[in-house]
C-alpha cells in the first residue's frame, strides 16, 4: 500500500518591535523541508520558486 506523502508551504516570517510580521522565505514541501527552513538551508524568495524547487527534485515523477 502506498503511503500518501503530505506536503505543504513553509513561511519564515521577521516579527518587529511593533509585532508586524514580514516574510523573509518560503519552502514547499514535507515536514522536513520546515526544519530546512528554519535552518536557513532551504529558503526561496518566493511560494512559486519554493513550489517549482520541490516538484523539480521530489515531485510525484521522481517517486520509486
């Protein structure tokens, strides 16, 4: 049985002294990719470059 892989968008965010929250990057993918993320080794500028990264390297052609 194959097992449904969940993916999703990730958004590193920079909170001000006035607590207004700017996005600083973006990663789309497993739960890993977060943790990549939050690493500053995986980061986009954009929810489109983080999306096409990971359909590019992990999307459903590249699954075994």
């Amino acid at each position: 049985m194959s097992e449904e892989r969940k993916v999703q968008l990730y958004t590193m965010v920079v909170v001000d002294d006035d607590g207004n929250e700017t996005p600083v990057g973006y990663a789309y993918g497993e739960e890993w990719v977060a943790m990549g993320l939050y690493m500053d080794d995986i980061k986009f500028k954009t929810p489109e470059e983080a999306k096409e990264w990971w359909e590019k390297n992990y999307g459903k052609e590249n699954e075994t």
